[in-house]
C-alpha cells in the first residue's frame, strides 16, 4: 500500500516573496555574482512559465535544480502524516 500525502497549496494572491527574490537575484545578476538562472513560475492564469539563461555551467544547475525540486517536495509535504 503506498502512502500518499496531500500537497499544501496557497490561495492566488500576490506573492511579496516573488518580488523579493527577484529583485534580490537581479541585483546579483548585475554585479556579477549571479552568473546563471534557471527558473520556473505560475502565471496568475495558472500557466506555467520557464526559461533558463546559457551557461558552461550545466552540470551544477542542473544539480541546483534537483535540489531546489526536493527542498518544495519536503517543505510542501511536512508536517502532513
């Protein structure tokens, strides 16, 4: 028997912390720290939205991006026995 768990989601409502990570991250791509994104959004219409920048750094973003899917994966399913 397999144990399914509900994902917790939020009501659609303006996100400060999207305005704030981004903002945060775009200074950094401006002054060099930030050297290459990969990046996933919901659009308020609930379309998804990606993109990602070129980089020679292909193996560590892809790395980055596993970490990132398990980080939402655990933070989202806490606490949800």
């Amino acid at each position: 028997m397999s144990n399914i768990r509900e994902l917790k989601t939020r009501k659609q409502e303006h996100n400060e912390q999207t305005v704030a990570m981004l903002t945060e991250w775009l200074e950094m791509a401006k002054t060099g720290e930030l050297q290459t994104v990969a990046a996933a959004g919901i659009l308020a219409g609930g379309e998804s939205i990606t993109g990602a920048t070129a980089s020679d750094a292909f193996q560590p973003l892809l790395g980055a991006v596993t970490i990132l899917q398990f980080r939402m994966l655990h933070g989202h399913c806490e606490g949800s026995n």
